[in-house]
C-alpha cells in the first residue's frame, strides 16, 4: 500500500479530523440501537472507542472549557464518571496542560507520570488488538499496520511520548530537582528522535513541510540541551557538562549560548597538566572568539533593539571574561588585563571581572592597580569577596599601606564606581 506524504503537522490535523468523525460516529451508531452494523460507515479502529453520547458531550465540554480551575474540575468528574473510558488519556494530558498554565509545576509533574501511563496503557490495548487480529487474519492485520490510521496513531503515540518526557524534563528543572532532569531528558532526546525518524520514512526531503519539521527537531534538540547542560552545570558535573555542550555545538555551530557556556566551562575548569591545558584554552579560546564574533553581530542586528540595556551589556561582559580567564589561565596577562576592561566598561558592576582583574595587576607586580580592583571587587560584595579581601589585606601590607586605612580605601572605590 503507498501512503501519502505529509508533515508531522498534517498528519496532527489529520488525526485530530479522524478523531472528530470516529467519536461522532461510535456515539451516534450506539444511539440508533435498531440500526445494523452493516450500516454503519467505516470507522478507524485506532481510535478511542466512546460507550455513550453523554461521554462523548462531557468529554467535548472540557476541551471546549476556557477557565483552568473549571477544566481541572471537569476533568476529576470525568475521570471518576468514567473510569474506564478510552477517552480517559486526553482527559489526564488536559490537566496536565492546565497545571502548566498555572506553573504548578510540583503538581505538573505525577500529574504527567499518570497521563503518560495512561497513554500508554491505550497504545498497547490498541497493539493487542492487532496481535488478536493477526492470530484471525493475518494478511488484514499486516495491512492494517501499513495503514495511514496506523501511522497517523502511531505517531500521535510518539508525540505524546515526547510531550510529557518534555513536561518531566522541563517541569523538574523549574523545582530543582536536577538529577530527574538528566533522567527525563535522555527520554525526551530518544522520543524526539523517534518522532523524527518516524516522519521522515514518510516525508520527502526538500519539500517546505520537511524543512520545517527539521527546524522543528533542531528546534526540540536545543530545549534538550539547553536542560541537560543546566543540569549537569546546578550538579557541578563538569565533564558531562563540557561533553553535552560540545554535542549541542556540533548541532547548532553557531548557537552564542552553547558556544558561551562550553567556552566559559572549560575556562573555569582550568587542567593543572599544562600539556592539557594548552589544547583546553585553545578549544575554549576558539568557542569564545566564535561566540565574541556572534555577539557583535547580534548586537549591530535590529534584534538587538528589543533587547533590554543590561541584557546587551551582560552580553559582552560574560564574553570579554571568558576570554579574560583563558588569557588568565595561560599567563597572558596584558591580553587578560584589556579583556576585562572591556567587561567592566560593559559592566562596571561585575564583580568577577574586577576581581581577576586585580589578580592579573597583582601577577604583572602593579601593587596600586592591583589594590584598586580587589577593592572594587570586595565592595560589591561577589561571591569572590572573601578571597578578594585576602589577597587585598595581603598586597595592602606589602605595600606598607597605613594601618587601619583598608576600609575606607575599600570605599573610596565604592565611590568611584558610583560616579561610573
């Protein structure tokens, strides 16, 4: 049998049409109870099969309904109704949906294990009935699965399976919850590649309805990473990290966060073997060049404009000290010293970027500049403070600054950047 070619997203509305006239007509053949069997119109087998025209009316009334908390009251008298209904998964996902609409993520969550479940307890009663089916007829199940209604529910199956491990993925980031968000991703990237496999045996290459579904799935594998490597970063596993980012380069080569976060990574992670060092920075220092170049691009583009200030500006300070630490981390300390001025002027708030500069003052043995930075970097209070202070007090009294003055030239340089 040849089965037509077409999107993903015609073979959506495709089934969405099959859904609509299938429940129609098993309602309404139940209704005509003196009516023959032999007079009902062809219906697709792989859809939900509805016991009565009530079900049928509430199950329409809650996908019709607009108000969230009314939805999810519908849906529990639906549910508890009708326990057994083959209409019960879309009736679970419609909750899901609303919890997400309400950024009840904690509640998102068992609420997609259930729906999910569910799901796909309906897709395997619906592959039983195929096997029982064969054992019959064999020749009428194989056409049957060479079907468009068996690929368009196939693929439905596999969308779904993409939905909630991408609620699972998504929804356990938001709450923190890191290492199920590594679990679930693996899920998502398997059912996202699934999907895609799927639609390509049936799509033609080239066409305008395949190179959107391939933005699509470039599209999906960006939220993937995008997750996993946020995981792997909030548990500090940097080899995983380093590794996820340069997989999400190799598909999106010009993608700035990508080529920012695996560049920034590596800088921060310095190897204490210098051999690996040397290749580390170079891989580091190529990504951040790339992504410099993205940013300035970016930034002379008319998408820029709807950019906030800060935004612009944390831009090219997060940059210019990636680029500042690899030059750091390999003793270039004149190169070091202009890229994070570069950063401050983007950012005179910054204070990692004051602080590093202070270390490369202090390296290079320019004691004055050196205090002003570490000064600069302690007033504003950074994550780095206690070290910046130390190595302050410490360069204060080699320099045989007066005793008791420290504090007062910590906010001295407090004014000043005030006055910036």
């Amino acid at each position: 049998m040849i089965i037509r070619r077409r999107s993903i997203f015609g073979m959506v509305l495709v089934l969405a049409l099959l859904c609509q006239t299938g429940l129609e007509v098993a309602a309404q053949g139940r209704r005509g109870g003196g009516r023959s069997r032999q007079a009902e119109p062809p219906r697709n087998p792989f859809l939900p099969t509805v016991q009565t025209q009530e079900e049928l009316d509430e199950y329409r009334v809650i996908m019709a309904e607009e108000s969230a908390l009314t939805k999810l009251t519908l849906a529990d008298g639906f549910l508890m109704a009708y326990p057994e209904s083959e209409l019960g998964h879309r009736v679970l996902r419609a909750r899901v949906d609303v919890y997400l609409s309400l950024q009840n993520f904690q509640t998102a969550i068992p609420a997609a294990e259930q729906a999910k479940t569910a799901e796909l307890a309906f897709f395997d009663s619906k592959q039983t009935m195929l096997e029982a089916q064969a054992v019959d007829d064999a020749e009428a199940a194989a056409e049957a699965r060479e079907s468009e209604e068996y690929n368009s529910f196939a693929m439905e199956h596999a969308d779904s399976e993409r939905y909630f491990t991408r609620v699972l993925m998504e929804s356990n980031a938001r709450i923190g919850r890191f290492e199920s968000v590594v679990e679930f991703a693996d899920d998502f990237l398997e059912a996202e590649n699934t999907l895609f496999e799927m639609y390509e045996a049936t799509a033609e290459e080239g066409t305008p309805e395949y190179l959107q579904a391939f933005d699509q799935h470039r599209g999906n594998l960006f939220v993937y990473y995008q997750n996993v490597i946020g995981a792997y970063q909030s548990l500090n596993q940097t080899d995983k990290l380093i590794e996820s980012a340069k997989q999400a380069i190799a598909v999106e080569p010009e993608n700035i966060a990508f080529l920012m976060i695996l560049s920034d990574t590596m800088a921060a992670r310095p190897s204490d073997d210098e051999d690996i060092l040397e290749d580390q920075m170079d891989v580091a220092g190529e990504h951040a060049e790339k992504a410099l170049e993205k940013v300035e691009q970016l930034l002379d583009s008319p998408a820029s404009m709807q950019m906030a200030a800060d935004q612009r500006a944390g831009l090219q300070t997060a940059v210019y000290a990636t680029l500042g630490r690899i030059r750091y981390n390999t003793e270039d300390y004149d190169d070091a010293v202009d890229f994070y001025q570069k950063a401050i002027e983007a950012t005179p708030t910054d204070s990692v970027s004051h602080f590093f500069l202070g270390l490369c003052y202090a390296r290079e043995n320019k004691g004055d500049e050196a205090l002003e930075s570490l000064a600069k970097a302690v007033f504003l209070k950074g994550e780095e403070e206690p070290q910046a202070r130390e190595m302050l007090e410490e360069i204060w009294g080699n320099l045989s600054k007066p005793d008791g003055g420290l504090p007062a030239f910590i906010e001295e340089q407090g004014r000043v950047l005030d006055n910036q």
